[in-house]
C-alpha cells in the first residue's frame, strides 16, 4: 500500500464527470419535484464512484491527511454555518460542528475512513486478509440502517439532539464498504475494470440498456431515493407489512445498482485529456465552494415559473460555469491555502518547526 501512483487520466476523468454531477445533482435538487428521476438517478452512483475513488487514491494515507481534512472541514462548517445564516436559510450558531453542512458530511466520512485506512495499512495485510476485512466492513454497512433508530435512541439519552446525521456516522458507515473497495484494489486490477468490455458496441448496448432499466425501476420505486443518501432508518423501506425481506431487496439493490453503473462509468471512461480532466483534478476546489452559488440559485429561485426544458438547459449551463471558473487553475491557486490549510499552517512555521512536525507526522 505504499506504492506511489503514477497519475491516471482516466481516474482525473471519472473524477471530473462526478464532480460535474454533484454539482448537477445539487443544482436540481432545488427543483427536485420536476426532476425526480434524473435525480435520483445521479444519486444512486455519483457518490458511491466519488467514494470508490478516493479510496483508491488514498494508499499513501497519513495523520498530515486527516489534519488537513479536519481543519477544512472547520473552516468550511463554519463559514457555510454564516453563510446559509446570512441567505436567511438557516437560523443556528455559526459554530455548529456536530452536523455538517449539506455537502461536508463527505469530508467528515473521509477522515473516519482515513484513520480505519491507516490502521489496516499498518497490519500489511494479505490478500486474504483484506478480503475478511471488506466482507466485514460490507456487512456493518449493509445492517447499519436495520440498528440506525436503536443506536439513535440510546445516544439521545445523553444528547438529545443526536441523529444519523451526527458526524456523519450513518453515511459513514453505510458508503464505507465503496472507498475500501477502492483503497484495496491494485492498480493491475483497477486495468481490468476498464477494459473488462472491449466492444464499443457492447459497451454502448449494454450502458444504454442498463440505464434504461434502472430508470424504469426508479419510477416504480420512489423510495429508492431516500436509500441512496444513505442515511435513513429502516422504517419508509419495511413497506406498510413491515416486511424485512423488503428492506433487504432494497439495500441490496442500492449496492448493486450503485456497483453496476460504476463499473460501466469505469469500464467506458476516457484516457484523453480534456476539460473534466482538469475539473477532476481540482475536484476538491470545486467540492468545497460550489454550495455558495447553489445556495444563491435556491435563495433567488428566478427559473421557477420557466418551461422546464428552458429551466434545464439553463440549470445545465450554470452547472458547467460553476465548475468553469471553480476548477479553473487561477481560482485553484488563489485558494489553494485554504483547501490546504495545514501545508498554509507548516509553512508559516520555523524550519525546525516544520521538521518535528514532518518527523511526528
């Protein structure tokens, strides 16, 4: 696991069209009651691939991450905390850390899959080994949603404002088994999934056909929205029978659904470098700062009463500008700082300063 990884397109371009489609997917959430499917349909693998990437990349997980993450993610906390305060969307402390806000349940995951990541590192595990490890990681994450009301009312005892949403912990555990699915695949393997189809043809028919059929699920089961985020109860999935065998169809659809996709994305993803590569490479920037014109967009809502084709290419537009100017290099440099605010902090320190902490790190 401490094998350096040479830069990949292909994974800059995954990265890139994920971003693009967090941003989409944030865009029309605003609009969701017009866009139902197309929605849910982004959410049931845009996340899951963000994650399976991230932890593909994260072989060379260090404390110095996980610091880093953790200062930005009470930087941008408190800032979006201010901020949806100021649009009059939200009227709590702006130091409020137990819940992130909107998009930065993501960066308070990775920094618990970080810390796991670097505990199993250190056991160098064989490939039996690791294979335990997802299984077990899997299976907390598939019962994580049947446990999450029992855990939830015996944290309330002591906080009673604890939800699935503290901490992240629910989405936390039930996306984990997608980044160490991704922090434990070789490179060789990683090779395979592309080219596991070679037919363009076949790609195309098989892709086509697919999306077709999970669009056509969706539709018949809106419920599917609420298991993609992840961060549910059992409850709206037993069904009025209060059936488990409905919950355990459901969960496990999300997983393979979520799989699927993401291995045809893989599997039919580019090695040409082009504008998403960059985007994919400034992925992070583009994360962190894009709320600040959704929420903008929610606040003033001037497209409501538009023609719904008219409002989407619109909605596209602005979703292609948002990533634009966010993933360009000139706002990537002048906010590097902040996306990196522990590299910022060490440079700011004496040499000497800068060696102990490199040595302790």
């Amino acid at each position: 696991m401490g094998t350096i990884l040479n830069k990949d397109i292909r994974l800059s371009n995954v990265k890139g069209l994920l971003i693009f489609l967090i941003v989409f997917g944030h865009i029309i959430e605003i609009y969701k009651s017009d866009y139902k499917d197309l929605y849910v349909f982004i959410y049931a693998f845009h996340m899951p691939l963000f994650i399976f990437v991230s932890g593909y990349l994260s072989k060379r997980v260090n404390i110095s991450k996980m610091i880093n993450l953790i200062l930005v993610y009470l930087t941008f906390q408190t800032f979006f905390n201010w901020y949806r305060n100021y649009l009059g969307k939200e009227l709590t402390s702006p130091f409020l850390y137990e819940i992130p806000q909107f998009h930065l349940w993501y960066i308070v995951s990775l920094v618990f899959w970080y810390a796991v990541a670097l505990l199993i590192s250190k056991l160098e595990l064989k490939s039996l080994g690791k294979w335990i490890v997802l299984i077990v990681i899997f299976g907390v994450g598939f019962i994580s949603r049947w446990y999450a009301n029992d855990l939830v009312g015996f944290a309330s005892r002591y906080y009673t404002d604890f939800s699935t949403y503290t901490f992240s912990y629910q989405r936390t555990l039930s996306f984990a088994s997608f980044y160490f699915a991704g922090f434990f695949l070789t490179k060789k393997r990683l090779n395979k999934l592309y080219h596991l189809i070679k037919s363009t043809g076949i790609k195309v028919c098989i892709t086509l056909l697919s999306f077709l059929l999970i669009f056509l699920y969706i539709q018949e089961n809106p419920v599917m929205e609420h298991i993609f985020r992840g961060s549910y109860g059992t409850d709206m999935f037993l069904g009025a029978e209060k059936d488990i065998n409905n919950y355990l169809i459901l969960v496990s659809l999300h997983y393979i659904i979520a799989g699927w996709i993401c291995l045809m994305i893989l599997n039919f993803i580019s090695e040409r470098t082009s504008i998403i590569t960059k985007w994919g490479d400034h992925s992070l920037t583009i994360f962190l700062f894009h709320p600040v014109f959704v929420f903008l967009i929610g606040k003033y809502n001037i497209t409501e009463n538009w023609n719904l084709e008219v409002q989407l290419l619109f909605l596209f537009s602005i979703n292609v500008a948002i990533c634009y100017v966010l993933g360009s290099n000139l706002f990537v440099k002048v906010t590097r700082y902040i996306c990196n605010p522990y590299k910022s902090i060490k440079n700011t320190l004496p040499k000497h300063e800068v060696e102990r902490s490199g040595h302790q790190t």
